[in-house]
C-alpha cells in the first residue's frame, strides 16, 4: 500500500518528515518497506499486515499517525448536494445470498460528463500505482485509497430494469470482466446480476463486468459501495486468480460501516469533477448488521502481560484514538494509578479483529511503545515436564548424525500428484478444503513424500552425496477421523564412502540402508526384517521393519520408474519408520537393560555353511536357532552368501557364524559338538536346510 505523505497530510497535522514517521509507523506495528521521494513528494510503501485491513486506505493510517503523536484526526463527513427526485426510485436492489453480501448501497447521479481527470487527482492516483481512466473511474479508486472501502461504478442507463440483484453464481456461468476476459464461474462465487438475475454485471468483492463499464457516452452513473464476506472473496478470487485491489480490501475484512460513508464521499467528488443530479438519499440493503462487542480491559491483566504500568491517561487516549472509546468502570474511578482500575471498550467496526482483553492490551503497547516496557522473563509458576519420548527421539537423532544424516523440516502440504505415487490405496488422504495452491493441496499421507523431494532439490543443485532425515507426522484420514502419526523418515542417495587417499569410492546401497536402520534398532533391542510390498520400492532392494511391539514401517531402494518419474538420475534409498513403537521399544529396552559382567571365558566360534531354498531369509535361520533356547550362543552372524557353480537351482549358499560362550565354564569340545549338532537338526528340520560338505 502506496502512502503518499502530502495526502495523509490531508487527515492529520504531523510535523515529523516522512522517514522519522516510517520509522514510527513501523515502531508502532505498521512497517514501512521504504519511503521514495519523487515528482509527487514523499511516498511511503506500507507493508500491511492481514489482519489490518483498515491500514489499506490513507485514511486509517492517518488514525494511526494521530495516536502515536496524539494529534486530531479529522473527520470525513461529505455533504453532496441532492435534487427532489428519490434514489428509491430509480434503483432496486436485492441480496439473495446475505452470507455473501452483507450490505449494498446505491446512488444515482443523473447528466454527468464523462472526461479526464484534472491534474491533481492523476497526480495523486500516479503516486499511489493506479493509472488514471476518466474522472468517475478514478474518483471510485480515489475513495478506494482514500478510505480504504472499494466501490464501482456502473453505467446505469446499461442496467436492465435498473434493478441489481446478488446472488450465488450458476454452474458455468460465464462474464467478461473490465479486463476484456471471459470467465467462467463457480456456485460459491457472489454475483452482482441486472434485471430478472439472469445476467451477471459483476464479480461482488473482486471486478465489475464489461457490459456495464463507464465510457465516454454515459451520462447516467450507478455508484455501488457493498460489503462482502472475507472468506468468500478470498476463495472466488484464488478460483478465478484474478487478484485485484477491491479483492485485497474485502478479502481481508472491509468496514461494513464504511459502505454509506465511502458511496456518499465517491458522490461528492463525482458531483464536482464530472457535473451532474445526485437523487435523494441511499438504497441501502443491510442484511448483515453486527452488534459491537464490549471488551473490558484491567491494568491487572495488563501489568500481568507485559510486566510494567502505562499511565492512565496514555491507555484512554491510544484507545480513543483507535476508535475504542474507552469507559471506566471500576469502583475506582477517581483514582490514578488504580490496581483495580477497568475500562470497558467498545470494538469500532473497522477493527473486527480485536475481540479479547489480550488484543486490547496489545494496542495500548504498541502506541505506547514497546521499548518502554523492560525486558524481563516471566515468573515460573511449574517446571515444564518433557514428553515421554523426548529422551529417545534425542538418542535417535544422535545416532542418525553420527551415521552421517542431517536433520531437515519440510512442509506438509504437497501436491497430490505426488502423493499419490507414494500413498497405500487403502489410505484416505487428507485434501484441504481452501489450499494456498494447486500444489499444495493435500497434506502429506507419508513422509517419503517430502524426503523424496528433499533429495531431488539437492540432487537439482549438484549435492550429489545426501543424507537427510525427519522427525516429524503424516496425516491421513479414518472416516471423519483426522490422524495424525508421527514418523521418522530417513533419504540416502550418492556415495557411502567418497575417493580418499586410501579409500576407494563406494556406492549407498540397500545394505548401508538397512546396517544404518539396524544401528537405530540396536537402542531398541534389535529390529526384525520381512518381505516388504511398497509398489514404489525396488522388490529386490525392500524390506518391512519391526520390533517386538509391532511393525515400523517399509525401507528399500526407490524403483527405477518412480525414480524416471521424478527426473532423479541415481539410486535413491528410503525410509519411513513409525516413532511411537520405536520410542516405545527404545525406552522399554533401556528400562530392562542389566549390568553383565564381561565373560572370563574364551567365546567359540563355529561356521555353518548351509543350502537354503530361495526365499528363506536369515531371519528366519535366527529364529529357529533361538528356539533351542541355547543359552551359550552368543552371536549369529551371516558371513557370505553365494549363488551360481556347484549349487541346485532355487537354492543358495549361506555361510551362518555363531559364538558359543559360557560364563561359568570354559566351553569342552563335547558341549560344542551337541549344540552344533542341535542347530543342524533344527535347521534341516525347520527350513529344510542342509549342511555342505567342507
């Protein structure tokens, strides 16, 4: 929002030069992006925030230049001549869709003369972007700067049955905009319609229609001055993506009671830059009137909040000046500096965001200012409690760094083209109903999703060799059910080890993958792997993760038509793990740990080399060794793995090495030769295993 000083001169007397009131004006809350000094004087560049709509006019950064220097703001109250003739007669207007339209006034002005405007309003609308058309074209957007309410004008003599009627929009109702482009509507759009309803003149909040624009041969002019809900110019607009200024005002929250004041200011100046009749009076359809609310403000929750007093003189007068007419109500009213002192404020209609105590106390502090407050901590009242796993998320984090990962925050919303590539099609996605773009339009029902496009963002820049992790949640949907779950979720792509004087280079693969997700297991004990079935996951490279309070989550190598998909050109590893039955085992792991004393006896170690049928996996080997309940093993390691001369087809070589160890008794041969023995007999009897020859 363009500011020009001279102009904002016209409300308020300030002495200060523009840059010392840029500097106060952002001390104050409403900062400045700069100011430029050009052919029309100073022009400040506001950076309005979203909930400050009535910053978007000269007018309400003129109140707020009059409570920081606590000078008079003077008062906008036009007085435009009227002829006999009623404006009630030569306008109707109806609202069929009141939670659209909140209020729509109309005047008429009869025998204008359309031309260009006089210098000092081109001059002005220059200043502040706007390019000037013809005088009644630039008075409305003149109105629209001054007071911050945008109108429009129509031709009237262009409205059919001089009628106006609003209304929710048709199925693929079409309208050519101002801007000459032919749009096509959609049933939650509010529509401004002439005559029976039928024909659509106006896009309510965001663009007039083209049917009914002002040109050099009007002679008769319809000024509308409506409200419009907030919500649903936001939505019409991002659905049409046509962003104008009258869209930006009512999308945030316009004045409802500016409407009148803002119609009757744009017939005044009509009325002297381009002639004319004004008729009688307003047609004024009023259907969403609010009560104002009455907040109360006390200086106990004041000193409360921010820990030191503000006198009473400056709380009433920052609060007038904003427009809060503040009362005081306490029983002690005569008394300055009152503990108990209480005002009772009511909300002015241009500031419908300030509904609490804590808003009002942020007003007070703001024009006061905050460097007067001194910085202080506030008073502990209860320590704070961590979360259950705060301790092992700290350890996982640990570990992954040690492992070489680095930690990274991604943003949930994602596209759903590409949560689909990575979504179950079982889960229920969670779609967001008003979505701040197409891509971004569903929330993430995986984290692979964003960890995928982690690593293509770095892959894209010349990262070749990554490690990312997150902590974080993936949200899906049971129904009506929200559900949130948190997950780790683990990226790897490159190198595992790069070229070294004495190290030669080495791919990532799946086992780095799997090694890395084992070390993250040995804090819960050990994790347990089967046959995955992620459709984007290599079938080859794959795996399901678990531990003993269930499963984990899916870790394998990215497939090559995902990964041609995603333009990404080399192997790409993920992972996704459950943290709630991981922090959960974790912490049970570490409340059942026992101090062991280091063995005194020599361990022993013995090879099996085994012919497997494809498909049985090491896990399963482990298992049925542990199921003789051997107290003495101490380690079962799978030491090589060979396929190819000299073994059946449909089977493979395993060779399996486990570690006896007592520590009562240094282990005899005879022992050794039993529990060798036993392990055979489980493994051919379980898995059909057999034991090559030596």
């Amino acid at each position: 929002m363009k500011i020009v000083y001279n102009w904002l001169k016209d409300f308020v007397e300030v002495a200060a030069t523009p840059d010392e009131l840029a500097s106060r004006l952002a001390l104050s809350g409403t900062n400045i992006g700069g100011v430029e000094i050009g052919a029309h004087g100073a022009v400040m560049d506001a950076e309005v925030s979203s909930n400050r709509p009535d910053c978007l006019g000269h007018y309400g950064i003129a109140r707020e230049v009059s409570a920081v220097y606590k000078v008079p703001l003077k008062s906008v109250s036009p007085k435009p001549k009227e002829n006999a003739a009623k404006g009630s007669d030569a306008i109707r207007v109806e609202i069929h869709a009141p939670e659209l339209c909140g209020r729509f006034t109309a005047r008429v002005i009869r025998g204008v003369k359309i031309q260009p405007s006089p210098q000092w309003l081109k001059e002005r609308l220059e200043a502040s972007g706007v390019a000037s058309i013809n005088n009644v074209v630039d008075v409305s957007n003149y109105v629209m700067l001054e007071l911050g309410h945008a109108l429009h004008t129509f031709d009237y003599d262009q409205v059919r049955d001089h009628r106006i009627v609003v209304r929710r929009a048709k199925p693929s109702e079409r309208i050519r905009t101002l801007d000459g482009i032919e749009r096509t509507l959609e049933p939650g759009i509010c529509t401004i319609c002439d005559g029976d309803g039928s024909r659509a003149v106006g896009i309510g909040g965001i663009m007039g229609g083209a049917e009914t624009e002002i040109s050099f041969s009007t002679k008769n002019v319809l000024i509308e001055c409506a409200w419009f809900e907030p919500v649903a110019v936001r939505r019409a607009a991002r659905f049409l993506k046509l962003h104008t200024e009258a869209s930006t005002r009512f999308g945030r929250g316009a004045d409802p009671e500016m409407a009148e004041l803002a119609s009757r200011r744009c017939a005044e100046l009509v009325l002297q830059l381009a002639g004319g009749e004004l008729l009688s009076g307003v047609v004024d359809v009023y259907p969403g009137k609010r009560e104002r609310k009455k907040i109360l403000l006390t200086r106990a929750e004041l000193l409360r909040v921010m820990g030191a007093d503000v006198p009473d003189k400056q709380i009433e007068s920052s609060l007038s000046a904003l427009g809060f007419a503040p009362v005081r109500v306490d029983q002690n009213r005569g008394a300055e500096g009152s503990l108990l002192a209480a005002w009772e404020c009511t909300q002015p209609s241009w500031r419908a965001e300030v509904e609490r105590e804590i808003d009002l106390i942020e007003e007070v502090a703001r024009i006061y200012g905050l460097a007067r407050f001194p910085p202080r901590l506030p008073a502990a009242r209860q320590g704070a409690a961590r979360l259950w796993q705060h301790e092992a998320e700290a350890r996982l984090r640990e570990r992954l760094i040690g492992l070489g990962y680095r930690e990274i925050l991604t943003i949930p919303q994602v596209a759903e083209e590409r949560d689909i590539i990575f979504r179950s099609p079982d889960v229920q996605p969670a779609r967001l109903a008003n979505p701040l773009s197409e891509e971004a339009n569903v929330l993430k029902s995986t984290g692979v999703v964003t960890m995928a496009a982690a690593l293509e963002w770095n892959l894209n820049r010349g990262q070749r060799n990554v490690r990312l992790f997150e902590i974080g949640r993936h949200y899906r949907l049971r129904g009506a059910e929200s559900i949130e779950t948190p997950i780790l979720t683990m990226g790897a792509t490159g190198q595992a080890r790069e070229q070294g004087l004495y190290d030669t280079a080495r791919e990532y693969s799946f086992a780095d993958l799997k090694g890395d997700i084992d070390t993250l297991g040995a804090l819960a004990g050990g994790v347990t792997w089967r046959e995955g079935d992620a459709a984007w996951l290599n079938p080859a490279r794959r795996g399901r993760v678990a531990v003993p309070g269930g499963p984990l989550g899916e870790a394998g190598e990215l497939t090559r038509r995902v990964a041609d998909g995603l333009k990404l050109r080399q192997e790409v590893f993920l992972a996704e793990l459950q943290l709630q039955p991981l922090c959960a085992a974790i912490r049970a792991a570490k409340e059942s740990s026992q101090y062991q004393a280091v063995p005194r006896f020599p361990g022993v170690e013995r090879d099996f080399s085994l012919l497997l049928r494809d498909g049985i996996q090491f896990s399963e080997v482990v298992a049925a060794i542990r199921s003789l309940n051997i107290q003495e093993i101490a380690t079962m390691e799978a030491i090589d793995l060979f396929r190819g001369k000299n073994i059946p087809s449909g089977r493979y070589s395993l060779l399996v090495r486990v570690t006896f160890q007592s520590r009562e008794a240094t282990l005899a041969e005879a022992q050794l030769t039993d529990f060798c023995a036993r392990v055979v007999a489980v493994l051919e009897k379980q898995l059909g295993a057999q034991l090559r020859a030596s």
